[in-house]
C-alpha cells in the first residue's frame, strides 16, 4: 500500500467517524421515530435471513440425499454442508436483538 493510499484510507475513517457521531444525536433526540422503523428492519433482517436458509437447504438436501444414496460413507461429512446454510438466520437473530 502506498503512502496516498493510506492518507486516503485514514481521512476516510476520520470522514466516516465523525458522521457516525453526528447521527448519534440526531437519532437520541427523534428515537420515537425511529423505534418502527428498527423493528421493521429487525423483522427483515430474521425473515429474509430463514427465507435465504430456506432456499439454500432445500437445494443443498436434494443434492445432499443424491450423495448418500450413491456412497452411504460420506453422510457425515456432507450433513455439515447441510447446516451451514443456517448460520443465516443466527446473524438475522443477533441483528433481531442488536436493533431492538
């Protein structure tokens, strides 16, 4: 990295820093404004997360079932490629929590 990349970089996090702590008032003075919106955002963030786990699962478990069939051996290794799908709804349930 270059010296005028890291200038760029640190006045960007200096820029986006301070913006961040500008909002921070705005928010605290109109929170009751904003207490709908954060929990439609939350109630996104869990639904659009199952609805993404559920799409990825059904195809990962067809596939996952073709597999077996064909080498019943490999059942174990290939369930973890089942369930890592799922880590999507753990991140739209802590965003559930860190909205509300």
């Amino acid at each position: 990295m270059t010296k005028y990349n890291k200038i760029v970089l640190a006045s960007l996090v200096l820029a986006l820093a301070t913006s961040g702590l500008a909002q921070t008032e705005v928010v605290a003075a109109n929170d009751d404004m904003y207490r709908g919106l954060r929990a439609l955002g939350a109630g996104l963030a869990l639904g659009l997360g199952a609805l993404g786990t559920g799409v990825a699962q059904a195809r990962i478990g067809s596939s996952l079932v073709g597999a077996v069939a064909e080498d019943p051996s490999k059942a174990g290794s290939l369930l973890l490629y089942f369930l890592i799908p799922e880590t999507l709804v753990i991140f739209g349930f802590l965003a559930l929590f860190i909205l509300n």
